[in-house]
DNA sequence: ACAAAAGTGTTGTATATACACCCATGA
DNA sequence: TCATGGGTGTATATACAACACTTTTGT
C-alpha cells in the first residue's frame, strides 16, 4: 500500500478589486479592516467562502453587502495561494475584480469605511492585496483591448467624450479625438439613443448606448 | 451578535493541462484514471493538493510524476468550482496548464495509462475536464500572440520552419513563410546558432536558438 | 538529375497616425 | 460675445498581405 501524504485544508477567501472611474481617475473600493489581523486598515474586500456557496456567489455577496451594487460585471482574477500570505494559517484567496459605473456607489459612499481610492495613491495594503491589485489593474488594461468591459464603467447612455475618457484614465495617456472615434465606431459595438447630453453650457453631446450590455470579446481588438 | 455561516471546507485539486506538439498536431497529455469515479477513462492528470504544499508545487509535483518532466512552462490557468463537477462532493480544481517538447516526453509515453491524444479527437473527459481543455486551449492561442511561450515548445536549437510549425498547429492554419520570417526576425527574440541541421536530404536548415529561456511577454504584439 | 525543404524581395492595399478648425449651447 | 467642449476630414507613413523562384543538400 501506498502512502499518501494528508490533504491540504485551507480556508478560502474571495477577494474582489472593485474599479472605478471618478472624476478621471480610476479608483478601488477599499475597506478598512474591523479585525485582526491588519485592523483599522484599508485593503480590498472580500471574505470566507461560506459552505455550499460557489466563487463567484461569494463574490455577488461581497459586491451587495460592500459596495451595494448587483449585476455588475466581475470576473475571477486569479488564485493567490503563497503559505505566508495570511498570517492566520494557510488561507488561499481566489481573486476577482469587478467595475462599477461611479454613480452607482452614490449610495455607499457616504461611510468612513468604504472609501474610493485613486489606484495610483495606493502604496501599502495587507497581505498579498497590491499584489492582487497589480494584477487586476493589468488585466484590466489589457481587457480593455480585445473587449467592451467599458460599458461597465459607463451608465447605460453616455458619449463619445465619456467614453474616451475611460480609455485614456485605465490606459494612462491620452488618445487622439478623431482617430478613437473612427476606430470605435467601426468596431459595430456603440449606437446612437437619439439623446442628447443637456443642461451643459456648451454644445450638447450626441449620447449613445452599446448594442450588447453584457460582456463580449471584439471581433478585432482595438490596440 | 451576527451569525455567521459556515465556511466552506472543500477538497482542493490540482488539474493540469500538458500540451505538446507531435507529427504537427496539438496533443494533450492524458492519464487513464485508477480509480472511481470514472475509472478507467482518460483525463487530464492531477490530484489532491497536500498540506503545506502550494498549487505550484502540486503542479510540478503532477508534471514530475505523470509526465517525468522538469523544469517546463507551466502557470495558473482559472479555478474551477462549479458544486456539481465532482460526484464526490464539494472539490474544487486549481486548473494549471504546461507546455513540454515532444521530445521530451519520451520516457513515459511507452506505458498504455498514459497517452498523447490530439486536441481536436477529444470528444468526452471526466467532470469539467473538457471545459478546462477549452480554457487552455484558448489561453495557448491567445498566449503565443504576445508572448515568447513558443520556446516551451520546441528544443533549444530548431530551425524557422519548426518555429512555423509551432505556431500553425496552435493557430490551426496556414502562414505565409516569407512574412512570418520577417515579423519572427524582427522581434529580437531568437539568434542563430551558428549550428545548422545535418542528416535531411535537402538543403541544411540554420538553427536558432531563443534569446530568453523563460517566459518574456513581446514588446509588440506577434498578432 | 531529381526530390525536398531552405531561403529570399517587391508591390499593392489597408491601417494607423498626425493634425486644426467650425459648431451649438449656456452664461 | 465669450467660453466650453462637440464634432468633423485629409494627407502621410507604416504595417500587412499576396506572391515565385533559386539554393543546397541527399539519394
């Protein structure tokens, strides 16, 4: 008879990266911390994976009762599984991000333990969390050109403008009017609501919708 | 005082998908199952992870033991969690996929428990396991676009039209020999040997060699 | 001398980039 | 009438796609 070593009996966590755009800066949802270990400090939310839950319910269930958002999208990261990154025990973490239009944190916001962070401030977070962010920020980057994930980031009409700006906060540098809006439009994803932006004191701004609410992939990428 | 719901204690499995390219076409690494359930069938080699032991480490711990390999690419693929992939119960799957030479899987592949079986003739696999193949059968593809994973691929030295190879089985079609030697040799990832390929009956083939052993993702984009 | 794969350039077409002015509105 | 952002076209450079013949070796 062989013997085999003891399986291992982690905990799991789901963290989430909860991205936002707010005032041209892309931001995440941080909370701070109402235990041990890392009290008081402000790191990514998540939580145990309760019994009889999947991943991604467990990261439905810290959007709601985190950010008090539903149907957004999310997708998981990645698991993060190094021995020394909780200082509990062994805990692996599955890592997912999520990005929400900034209006609908509205709600949530008003706490002094839920704040946005601008992603470009954050230098320290406990246990392996700028890691985690590191890695969602990248992903996001990188989704942004073979996908329409900025439909999330954006309420269901917006403008040309509006969308512009999303691509240039997530991708760091600014892009030429013309060309992003003939490259855009080709790509057959955005329509025109026959709407109009008001109550601006300039020149109103055609709005539009994308086709598809809901994740897809381009058929050609976009950078 | 809040109650909380349990957590969750599921079993924790490390599932590996090991590509590799024979007589140009894409192949999986498969492993008759021992045991039930589905004993007897091929699947995706793997196992339960041990205790102290990361999901690396059970990774390299499956391509040691099913496939007697060392030190090749592999990395994280996506965890799989769905309740009802394993009749057993509540298991998750950390799914990793591998990439090894043809050539050096020769060691094992005598035995009848384990094979090489094409991508394209597998129709049925135990659990999820088909829906793992798909996730990193898309990874690869998407992967030797912007990266240099090729390598994994292939021996030290090979010659262009190996390298051709490589990327027409994955792509699965066709490329114009002249233009990809041109986008391949501007990249500034691979360097002649100065060796060149003895024994065919045609004209030698230089050898190359890539630059960077090891994973690098390419400045600009292959496609 | 024949078979087999290695090796090599040019041209047309499509895509990407750079760039500046007029327009519609609110104050 | 002024300030503000909305909206638009063209010219140039670069990248991509299509394509065929000569070379070197082994048999």
């Amino acid at each position: 008879m062989k013997v085999r070593p003891p399986k291992a009996q982690p905990e799991i966590t789901v963290d989430t990266v909860i991205f936002t755009i707010e005032e041209g800066v892309l931001k995440v949802l941080l909370v701070r911390r109402g235990g041990d270990p890392y009290k008081g400090q402000l790191a990514l939310p998540g939580g145990f994976l309760w019994a009889n839950e999947t991943m991604a319910q467990a990261a439905v269930r810290v959007l709601t009762t985190k950010a008090n958002v539903k149907d957004v999208f999310f997708e998981q990261l990645y698991t993060f599984d190094n021995p020394k990154r909780d200082t509990r025990g062994h805990v692996i973490t599955v890592a997912h991000f999520a990005l929400v239009p900034a209006q609908r944190l509205r709600s949530i916001r008003l706490d002094e333990n839920v704040s946005l962070v601008p992603v470009k401030s954050i230098k320290r977070m406990p246990f392996d969390h700028m890691e985690i962010l590191s890695y969602a920020d990248k992903r996001l980057r990188t989704k942004l050109g073979y996908s329409n994930v900025a439909y999330s980031l954006l309420p269901e009409a917006f403008t040309l403008s509006q969308l512009q700006e999303v691509y240039e906060v997530i991708l760091g540098h600014e892009v030429d009017k013309r060309n992003f809006r003939k490259k855009i439009q080709s790509l057959d994803i955005i329509e025109l609501t026959g709407q109009k932006q008001t109550g601006r004191k300039h020149r109103p701004a055609r709005l539009f919708r994308f086709k598809k609410r809901g994740y897809a992939e381009l058929e050609e990428p976009l950078f």
